[in-house]
C-alpha cells in the first residue's frame, strides 16, 4: 500500500462550534461550554501572526497565516433537548463548509458529534471516508437500554453504518484499559485496525503516523476524529472522563501536525470546562487546531520559509 500522493494544500478552515453534551450519557457532562473557552485560548495563539505568517517553533519554520486561513464559522445549529436535531444541524455544518470549498474543525460537544461529523463528510464525497480516530475509547457501543442509539459511546459506531466509511482503511489510536469483548469481535469483522496507547508509547509518534497514513491511503476522504481523553488527565484534566496512561500533550500535538495535511475534517470532542483546571485543557484544544490550520494549511510552502 502507497502512501496518499499529494496532501492537501492552500486550504483555507472553518471552524464550527457544537455546544452540546446531551449525549454525554456516562461520564461528566460539561462539555458544552467548550467552543467558546477554546476560541478565547485560540485568540492567544493567533495574536502572534504577523505579515500573513507564523513563525513555527517547532520546526524553525516560516508558515503561511493569511488573514483567511482560518475562519470562524459560529456554531452549529443545536437543540439542548433534541439529539437527532442536533446531530443534523452537526452535519449540515460540515457539509455546508465542504460545500464552500473550506476544511471543517468542529469543536465539540461530547463525542456523539464523531457521527454527524462523518455523515457530513461522507454525504460530500461520492468516494470512501475513513476515520483516524484518536480517543481512550472505543466507541462501538451498538444501540442500548442504558444509551440509546447515538452517545459519547457510539459516534464510532453508527459512523460505521454510513455506506462510505471504510473502516478497514480506518484505525482507532491510542485506546486503553477495558472494554466490552462484543467490541472486539466486532473490530475483528470489520477489518478495524486498533493502536494503543501502550503501541504509541513503545514505538513513537513518528512511526505511528506512517503506519497511519499507509493505513488511510485507500481512501478518498479523512476524518480525524480527536476526543481530547486520547490525552492523559495529567495533560488533559479537562476531560469526560479520566483514564491514566494517554497520549501526553506532546505526542498529541505531534501526531496531528503530521497527519493534518491528509485529513478533509477535523472534530475536536469532550474537553469539559466544568473539570478543567486554569483552561489547560481548553489551551491543549487551541493548540492541536492551530497546528492542524498551519501544518494542514500549506505543507509544500513551509520550507521556502524555513529558518534554518
Ligand atoms: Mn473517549
């Protein structure tokens, strides 16, 4: 298998917000208040643009920042009380920002939001989708009693059900601890290709991110799919939930700077202000975006800038 030939380039992103936590149906709700806490952490980091450009640290690197690269969009249509509503207007706002040419960032919400962040995705393209989906979790959870149809547990799931998604092009990262053997023998059936948290650590971010972008390259479409508990609650407090032994800030800023120029959509879920700790987790969200808009946006005019 063949890495994707070109990655994306000159984008130009919208971001969404989805206030909405009415899926959070285990775990903390909260997650509602997210949007608005990570574009005042956004505003932070893009105050130090200058002339259309940002200096990368990182890489001691020049990248283009023109004043439209990343535009806020507001938020989504959402229903306090109407899940179903609330999915759709989710997916009317990827879609509608794909329509008008821009990459979408959809800033959850709880992690029910994978789902129409995939439908409307899926919805733009007559080709295959695939997921990078960065989470503790699985999210395989099939319709229940307890959660119903669509919950913080199963945006991955029903993402499976649309007729584009590709899942054996697709693979879940950085997940741990314990889960339902049902979800493994559906993972098995499925072709889904699962990496832990554990795998990350022992191998490095640099050899994951290859692994991944081979793993993708069967598709026309990616959604990068980052509940922000794929981080560990000593890096990430304002979570969902907790679950010790994730990804630090490093590695999750690193993994999204390589994989942001072959990803179409980006939805960002379950940072929970209402557990969060002076907005370091809000901070973390903010970040992983800006390196997603400046390494995503224009890959091949980074090293005309390069410094060193
Ligand atoms: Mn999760």
């Amino acid at each position: 298998m063949t890495a994707r030939a070109l990655p994306r380039t000159s984008r130009r992103f919208t971001l969404l917000g989805a206030p909405f936590d009415g899926a959070a149906t285990l775990g903390w709700p909260g997650s509602r208040y997210a949007p608005d806490r990570i574009r005042a952490a956004m505003r932070w980091i893009l105050q130090r643009r200058e002339g259309g450009q940002i200096y990368c640290l990182d890489h001691a690197a020049l990248h283009p920042f023109p004043d439209d690269l990343l535009t806020d969009g507001g938020d989504v249509h959402t229903v306090a009380h109407d899940l179903e509503a609330t999915l759709a207007g989710a997916a009317a706002g990827v879609r509608d920002t794909l329509a008008a040419g821009h990459t979408p960032v959809l800033l959850g919400g709880d992690d029910s939001l994978l789902y129409p962040a995939a439908r409307g995705l899926a919805e733009s393209t007559a080709g295959t989708v695939a997921v990078v989906h960065l989470d503790a979790h699985l999210d395989l959870l099939d319709r229940s009693e307890q959660q119903g149809a669509h919950s913080h547990s199963s945006g991955m799931r029903r993402a499976s059900e649309l007729p584009n998604v590709d899942l054996a092009a697709s693979v879940q990262l950085a997940s741990r601890h314990f889960n339902f053997p049902s979800s493994l023998s559906f993972r098995e059936q499925a072709g889904l290709r699962n990496i832990p948290a554990a795998e990350i650590h022992r191998r490095g971010t640099e050899a994951i991110a290859e692994d991944v972008i081979a793993q993708i390259a069967a598709a026309d479409r990616v959604l990068l799919a980052f509940d922000i508990d794929c981080v560990d609650p000593a890096h990430a407090p304002g979570a969902g939930a907790h679950e010790p032994g994730g990804l630090t800030s490093f590695q999750a800023l690193d993994l999204v700077q390589r994989l942001a120029p072959y990803v179409d959509a980006l939805v960002l879920t379950e940072v929970n202000p209402l557990t969060d700790l002076h907005d370091r987790t809000a901070n973390l969200a903010a970040y992983l975006v800006a390196h997603f808009v400046v390494h995503g946006g224009s890959p091949d005019a980074a090293p005309e800038g390069a410094l060193s």
